[in-house]
C-alpha cells in the first residue's frame, strides 16, 4: 500500500475529503495531490494528519531482538 492509498483509505473512513485534509494541514489540495502522486509527503506530514484527524500513527524501524527506533511526535 502506498503513502497515497493510506492518505485516501484513512479519509474515507473518517468520512473527510481530501480538501478538507489539505485544509486541516494548512496545505493546499493541489500541492498536497503532487506530494502524494510523487510519494514524498513526510513523516511529519503524516503525523499531522494523525493529529488533526485523532488517530495514531507510527513509524519505527524494529530490531530483531523487537526493540523500537521511532520518531517521537509527543
């Protein structure tokens, strides 16, 4: 699944367009469709939407021995 599919199925199923996403994240729809058509939209981008849409969201790499590297968005 890519950064875009993600954007769009966690749109739909908190019932918002994209625009108003944009408009939560203080971006554009225009700029925000570029970054995700090219699949550079950040890891700060991503928490932002998680923020403004109340979910959670996580980014880690995980060791074999199952410790997290995480960026910490708190």
């Amino acid at each position: 699944m890519t950064t875009s599919d993600m954007v769009r199925e966690l749109c739909e199923k908190q019932n918002i367009s994209l625009a108003e996403l944009c408009r939560r994240i203080g971006q554009t729809p225009q700029n925000f469709n570029k970054k995700l058509q090219r699949g550079t939209v950040s890891s700060e981008e991503m928490a932002k939407i998680a923020e403004v849409l109340g979910v959670k969201y996580e980014q880690a790499f995980i060791l074999q021995n199952g410790e997290k590297i995480e960026i910490n968005n708190d």
